[in-house]
C-alpha cells in the first residue's frame, strides 16, 4: 500500500501540492490527470522519493519514503526529459539502469530498442525528441520497478510509437504486475489503459474512482430547452450548450433507469461522457468539486 497523508509541496511562497490524502494499493495502472500547473510532477516527485514532501508524509508498505534505499531501489521515476548524462551512449544508459535497478530485464530493454528502432552506440545528445522519450520509455518499462511512475514520458513520440508503448506497457504489466502510475495529457489514448484516475487541480485532490465508476458518473442530457431545464433542476452542472431552441446539458450525476425512463418520455436523448470530457468539465469550473475517492 501506498499511503500520502496531508502531503503538501511549496517553493517559497508558491504552493503547487497542498494536503492530499491518497490511498494506492499496489498491483495497478494509475491515471494521474491535471492540467498544466496543477501540481502533478511535484506531487510524483514527492512519491517516488525525489524531493521531501513540504509537509506530511509519503509511506510504501509502512516505510517512510524519502531517502530509505529499500523503497526508493523499488521505485522508478521517468520524467518528460531524460535524466542523463547526453554524452553517454544508449548502452551506458542501459547498462547503469542494470546496476540500479534489481528487477531490471537486459533482454527486454534490447527488444524495446529494437522496437522503436533506436540504436544502442548513439549518443543520448544525438537522439531526436521523440528517440529520447523513447529510451525514457525503454528505461521505465524494463526496470519492472515495483512502483514505476511515467510523467508525461512519451510526449515526444509519434503517434506509431505511442500505440506501440501502450501495448508494450499493458502486455508487460500483465505479465508482469506493479504498480504503474501514468501522468498525461492524452487522455483518449490511454484512457483504456487505467485501473483508477486521479485528478488534481490547483494542487489539491478533486476525485480519486476507479475507472469505471468514473466513466459512469456523468450524463449529457440533450432536448428542447424547457424540458432539459425541468429535468437537470437541482442536479450538479458540468457544462452546457444551446443551440437554437435545443440545449444540451452535461451533469455530474447517474440517472437510475426510473430517471431516463421519465426523462424520455419527455423528449429527451441521454449520453454517456468521456474521461476527457469529464475532466475538462470538473477542471474547467470556477470552484473545483468536493474531493471524492
């Protein structure tokens, strides 16, 4: 079990994570989601050891975190740049993740390379944008670290490379469980890939639900203004549009089948609402929901 209690992270006087409380057991994929600025590389630093929480603790299986080498040899932290020396070579990159790392696959990573079609005698400085978040991939999957935490890795790879990273990262975690924590921007590509989704804004907690009940949670309702109107009164709003004499309103609430029942017999459409949607929605508003979990 991973445990955060009343974590928060301040640079002077600026405070980018203040007192979240999460509970993450072990064993599954992790979507962490936030806009930019919200706070998640701090508070993923403050997890995989790289920096002491301002405040409150991080605990793994009962053990403080920060600085205790049996957690942090456990824990595998790539960012969106590579964290090396760009004048070592691919292999030397490789070969330094293999003394670190106890679980580390040499044979893996040599397929990874393969994979993305990166060549082992290259110079990290010499790689391309995306060569570079392919070796962070490469260094983050091979590990097979307990905890192994991926902030916003793959940005720079294309569109070929991702899917190719998604199937890599979902085929290895099966065969292979941990715990696996993915922050990102592309949240359609990935979306099928999370067991539970995290969203922080403004450095807080708004939600913390497994992945299904999260992709339940929120309904479109669409119809003539009036009856969408009577319908939606008293329910949480999301967001909403009109068009003409037809509006359509997305509402943080899960109709029972008495409530769609009701509200097609009075010319109504329901639809479900993305992870996406549902987090530019909750993100988007002027005062963030009570944080659930």
């Amino acid at each position: 079990m991973i445990e955060l209690r009343d974590v928060s992270v301040r640079y002077g006087s600026t405070v980018a994570v203040e007192g979240i409380d999460l509970d993450l057991p072990t064993g599954k994929i992790y979507g962490l989601l936030g806009r930019n600025g919200s706070g998640k590389t701090s508070l993923l630093s403050a997890l995989a050891s790289f920096r002491r929480p301002s405040s409150g603790t991080v605990r793994v299986d009962g053990q403080d975190a920060f600085e205790n080498p049996a957690v942090m040899r456990q824990t595998c932290f790539i960012r969106d740049t590579l964290d090396t020396n760009e004048s070592d070579k691919v292999r030397a990159l490789l070969r330094f993740a293999g003394w670190m790392r106890p679980n580390w696959d040499a044979d893996y990573a040599a397929k990874l390379l393969d994979l993305f079609e990166i060549n082992p005698r290259k110079r990290a400085s010499s790689l391309s944008r995306g060569q570079k978040s392919a070796v962070g991939v490469v260094l983050g999957l091979a590990a097979r670290a307990p905890l192994t935490i991926l902030d916003e890795t793959y940005l720079g790879m294309d569109a070929v490379a991702r899917s190719a990273f998604y199937r890599e990262l979902l085929g290895d975690y099966l065969a292979h469980p941990r715990t696996i924590i993915l922050s990102t921007h592309l949240i359609e590509e990935v979306a099928d890939l999370f067991e539970r989704v995290i969203v922080i804004d403004h450095g807080r907690l708004l939600l913390h639900e497994e992945t299904d009940e999260l992709r339940g949670r929120g309904v479109t309702v669409t119809g003539p203004a009036a009856a969408v109107g009577e319908f939606v009164a008293g329910h949480t709003v999301l967001g909403e549009q009109t068009l003409g004499g037809v509006r359509a309103v997305t509402l943080d609430w899960r109709p029972d089948p008495a409530d769609l029942a009701r509200g097609e017999s009075a010319g109504l459409n329901f639809g479900p609402v993305g992870i996406q949607d549902l987090f530019i929605h909750l993100t988007s508003r002027a005062q963030p929901l009570e944080a659930t979990r």
